[in-house]
C-alpha cells in the first residue's frame, strides 16, 4: 500500500462476537464518525487501501450482497444508496463516516457473515503487513534518512536528497579502473568489449528486470570510495517514499558490520531479521513463503567479512527458521540458497567474485563513481554558497589531476572538506592550492582508517608503514617498466614483497582486481592500483621514505647506506637531482606525476598529515627554497624544452606558482 499506513493498533482486539454485539444499535459505537481534519489529505485518502483493495477480490454479486447488507443495517451511515456508488467512492463514505479501525471491524464481520474466510484473511493479512511496513519505514527513515558530514566547518547531519549525487552504474563487470591521466595515454586495462547499459538504484531488482530473469542475487561490486554505501542508502529511501521497487513488500538493510554481532553462536535467519528490525515479529510465517510478498535484503560490504568460507563442506540451510552460524548463513546466502522468495543485493569491493561459488547463478553490476557533470553536481550541492561552488568548481577543473580523481565520490568529499577549511580560515577569497599530494595523502589516510575501523583494530602501526613500503616498492618497480596491471601469477612473484592480494584489494583499498580475457578462451586475472595516479603516489612515497629514513636513493643501482642524522642541506637534495634527471629522459612522461609528489611529499604541510604513519626527527627546513632552486635551475638550462610544464607542476606542489618560475 502506498504511503504506508500510520498503524491502527487493536485491529483486530475484539473478537466476532463482540464485535456483532457492539454493531447492533444503530446510534451505538456506528454513529456518523467525523474525520480528523488534521491528518494530511494525501495520507487520509490511502487510509482505506486495505478495505479497498479486499473488496476490489469479490465478485460482482459478493460485492453488491456486501454493499446491501450494510446499506440495510445502518442506513443512517451512509448518504447515499452505495449500489449508486463506485468502490473507491464507496469504501471513501465508509472510512469518513465510521473512521478507520471501526470500517476494519465490520468489514471483516460482514464478510465472516457471508462465508468469505479467504477476504477476511487477505484484510487481515494487508493490515499486519501494513503496519509492520509503516514501523519498519519509520525505522529505516530515522537510520538513513540524514547524512553526517564531517566536514572542516562543522559536523552536522543534512537530508539525504539535498546531498546525493547520481553515480555512475553500469550493468558489465571487469571494466578495469578508471585510466584517464594527465600526463600519459594508458591503453585500457581490461578486455570487456562488452558496451554495458547505464544503470541506476531504481534499476537494481526493478519489476522488469525479474520479468525478464530468475536470478535473485545481484552484486555490486565498485572500489573503495566509489560511493557504494550511498547507493544503498539511495536505494533505501527510494523504497520508503515509494519512488522506486513498489513491487517489493518489505525491505531489510543488513550491513556485514552489524552482522558480525552474531558470530560465535546459531541462530536462525529469521532470528536475525527479527533482531534487527523487531517490528517483523508480527509478520507471520507464509508472509516469508508467499509470492505476493517480495522481501529484499540488501547485504553491505562483503569485504568486511573476513570469515574463511567453505562452499564445498558447509551444511545447505535452505529454511528461514533453521539455526545456525552466522558463517554457515552467509555460505548458504551466497549460495543462493536462502529463502526461496527473496531478494538479494551484496555489495563488496572488487575481489568478491572469489567468494561466490563458480556455479551460483547471480548478476552482477560494477558502480564507477561519478562521471564528469556529476562531479560539478556535488560540489553544487556541498556548497551552499555558489559562488564558493563556482569557484571550488573552476579550480578543480584547472588542476586536471584533481578533477580526474574526482570521479570517486570519497576523494571530492575530501576536496570539499579542505576548500571549506581554507574559505573559513582565510575568507571566501582565499586561494585555493594547486598542489595534489596532500589530497592524495588524505585519501591513503581515509582508506586507512577504515582499514583500521572495521577490518583490523589491532593492526600494529609498524606493520601498516611495513605493508605500504611493500606497495610502493611494486608500485615503482612497475612505474618504471611502463606497467599498470600485473597478473595474478605476477603478482606472486614479487620476490621478497610477498604482498597478500586480499591485504591490497579487499583490506586497503589501494588496489583493484578484474578478469581479462587475452585469448578467446582464456581468462586471466589481473590485479592494479585504483587509479594510475594512486600507483604514482605510493611510489613516490616509497622513494621519500626509503631515502629520508634509510638513506637509500632508489635510483642508485647500488644504494648506499646513510645514517638518518646526517641527511641534512645539499645531501638531501641527491634524491630529487636523480629523479629530475631520470624523469627528463622519458619523452614519454612515465614519472611526471611521480616527481611532482615526490616534491609534494617533503612539504610541511603534507609531512604534518604523514606523522601518523611516520615519525622522524630529521629536520629539513630549507627544503622548499632547495628544490625550487634546483627546478628552476632546470628551466633556465631548456635542455628539455617540452619538459617545461613538468617542472612547472612541481613548483605547483612546493607552492610556488608561475609568477615565481616560468609558465608552461
């Protein structure tokens, strides 16, 4: 029923009898029954939905004896002869007369009258499903109905829809990450010739999508930041204001974050739903089994579930009540098993596909973030001031590495987050930086602490700095070969990195895994970093750290070894001379964008934002005026004329602008 119903407690509080004995006077509880004018219109008119709708199963003659029968008991109740009358007009004089609960009462009294048990149970069966929707709508409206925004100003929570952006969805998978850069032409990554339909929230389990498909499970799969929390959440409330999925009865959230609390005991799948959301408690048994009861379960975040999953030994549970471990539940979920009639959605970061058994029948979806007018779309809306939304939108389209990395909905909050800190800090007319490694730094910190938050608490910080070394070692090894992807075998054979690939795709977020297809009957698994920049990042990180807190510079073929304390002055400087100089000898702009973080990364600012993961009392406060020298250097000598605006972008980074060296 649309909108839900406001719940009318005691529907059914009095039985038949009583019931008959209440209705027999005429002036008794059935006198004429004035409206409650305050109740919006809109919701008033839906009040009688259920009444309607049984009445609108009779038959014909069922339907004239009903409309009869009450016209001659309580003549007075009605204005009108009700044979006149239509069914939306008549079950409207009822409801306005004799209000809600009461036309409930004798609408079932009458039908019992008359032998119609299967009207009286259908009535029943729509008011228990009624109001336990209108509790469950009220729930999830208090849950997701407004967005914490944690941003530099203040932390509020706004509506949903004054926030959310449209993302981009499509229906084809192992599209690779998004390549667009700069600098370089990468070729595309993935080998999906497919051309995928543009999707949207409303699209997923729509009623023509299972018109055309018996499949019940759908992934969606996307990277780490690309907003797939926000299309549930979208997905959600679309279903409460009945703007999408009206098909669908009921609809659970079930985040694996608040599963977890159920791991180390049984308990049945219907127990879950139950605790979850008690308000289900009053649905019945054949409400789980009925065809004309859809229910959608929407499971977020596969990836934070970090339980060994055994689709070979695992017990079937096929049954809503049967008991058992959350584990056992979740097999059988991605098995399909689960509740004949159901609908379900996981979500996850790439790398799912090796949790779901090669012969589950399921569909799957990839969710890609935001394409270009949806990335002005946010920061209209994140913006009140449009101005400010103009200007922020200007500056990022004149910084076209920020502009492309905005197609991820995490790194344009971040974005929005420092330009709100500078315009309250500095006024609304305060320049806004050019310099990208700071952002990039806030997004390895983001990922972190999610890491940190739901998937490993007790992670010691020695062992994160360990593993983000490892990256970025693969990430300059590749960098310097001209790679961007490395197959999964590859990918073994990093010699002494032995970096886990679940630890980079699932547990990071840093990287990403897709299936290729480079013969026509062979597929191949291939694994690279979310985007070609955040490879370019980690290596320069891996270069900074290994030379500041080493005293190895990475472009030495034998890397000499230097204590900490005397890396001060022109010695520090050796490391930025070997990558200028290496980075001029590629034409084909390989380690532009490595050399402008590399020069971003030993910035006050950037090394304030990198204390968490590394502290060291090495001080370097000639730094800027150092290596702005030594990049202006470079351009006064024009011996790489096309490499001008490089150099450019690394005084950008030291923040240094064009008046200060020279132009592109």
């Amino acid at each position: 029923l649309e909108p839900a119903l406001c719940p009318v407690l005691s529907y059914w509080s009095m039985t038949s009898e009583e019931n008959s004995n209440s209705m027999d006077a005429e002036d008794g509880c059935l006198t004429r029954y004035k409206p409650d004018k305050t109740l919006n219109p809109i919701h008033y008119s839906k009040q009688s939905s259920a009444i309607c709708d049984t009445l609108g199963k009779l038959s014909n003659d069922n339907l004239k004896t009903f409309k009869m029968t009450l016209w001659r008991r309580y003549p007075k109740s009605l204005n009108t002869n009700p044979q006149n009358m239509d069914l939306l007009e008549f079950v409207d004089e009822l409801v306005t007369n004799y209000g809600l609960e009461k036309s409930l009462q004798l609408t079932k009294i009458l039908l019992e009258e008359k032998g119609l048990k299967k009207a009286v149970d259908y009535l029943e069966t729509l008011c228990i499903r009624n109001e336990v929707r209108h509790d469950l709508c009220e729930c999830l409206r208090r849950k997701y109905g407004d967005v914490f925004e944690d941003s530099a100003i203040q932390e509020e929570r706004l509506p949903f829809d004054d926030v959310f952006t449209n993302l981009h969805i499509t229906s084809t998978c192992d599209n690779g990450p998004n390549i667009d850069h700069e600098v370089m032409t990468i070729e595309k990554l993935d080998s999906n010739q497919e051309t995928g339909k543009m999707l949207s929230t409303k699209d997923i389990f729509s009623a023509k999508r299972l018109e055309q498909s018996y499949l019940r499970l759908l992934l969606v799969i996307g990277v780490a930041g690309s907003g797939k929390s926000m299309a549930v959440r979208k997905l959600i409330l679309d279903w409460i204001e009945k703007r999408s999925h009206e098909h669908v009865s009921f609809l659970f959230p079930m985040p694996f974050k608040e599963l977890k609390k159920f791991e180390g005991s049984e308990i049945s799948f219907l127990e879950i739903i139950q605790t979850l959301y008690p308000a289900t408690k009053k649905l019945r048994d054949k409400d789980y089994r009925s065809e004309d009861c859809k229910m959608m379960f929407i499971f977020d975040g596969l990836d934070e579930y970090t339980e060994q999953l055994d689709f070979h030994n695992t017990k079937p549970v096929c049954d809503h009540t049967d008991p058992a471990t959350l584990n056992v539940l979740v097999v059988n979920l991605l098995r399909d098993r689960l509740l004949y009639r159901g609908l379900f959605v996981v979500t996850s970061r790439p790398q799912v596909n090796c949790y779901v058994p090669w012969d589950t029948s399921y569909d799957a979806i990839d969710l890609l973030g935001f394409c270009d007018p949806q990335k002005d779309e946010y920061f209209k809306k994140r913006f009140n001031d449009p101005d400010q939304a103009a200007r922020v939108i200007a500056h990022i389209h004149s910084v076209k590495t920020l502009h492309i990395m905005c197609h991820l909905p995490l790194f344009c909050s971040l974005l929005a987050n420092e330009y709100e800190r500078i315009f309250q800090e500095l006024g609304t007319q305060a320049e806004l930086p050019k310099c990208i490694t700071c952002m990039y730094t806030r997004l390895l910190l983001a990922l972190l602490r999610q890491h940190r938050r739901f998937r490993a608490q007790d992670r010691r910080p020695h062992e994160e700095r360990d593993f983000l070394m490892k990256l970025g070692k693969l990430a300059f090894k590749m960098l310097a070969l001209g790679q961007f992807k490395v197959t999964r075998d590859d990918w073994k054979k990093t010699g002494d990195l032995r970096i886990d690939d679940v630890e980079a795709v699932i547990n990071s977020g840093l990287c990403t895994q897709y299936i290729t297809k480079p013969f026509f009957f062979h597929q191949e698994k291939v694994l690279s970093f979310i985007h070609p920049t955040v490879q370019e990042y980690l290596a320069a990180l891996y270069a900074f750290f290994s030379f500041r807190h080493q005293g190895k510079n990475i472009f030495e073929k034998q890397a000499k070894q230097r204590l900490i304390g005397i890396i001060k002055g022109h010695k520090a400087m050796e490391l930025y001379n070997s990558a200028v100089y290496k980075s001029l000898l590629c034409e084909d702009g390989k380690l532009d964008i490595f050399l402008r973080f590399l020069f971003g990364m030993a910035t006050k600012s950037n090394l304030k934002l990198l204390e968490p993961l590394y502290i060291s009392s090495v001080k370097w406060p000639t730094f800027t005026e150092d290596a702005a020298a030594l990049i202006r250097k470079k351009i006064q000598e024009n011996q790489y004329p096309g490499r001008i605006c490089n150099l450019q972008r690394c005084l950008e980074e030291l923040g240094v602008y064009a008046s200060e060296g020279a132009s592109c």
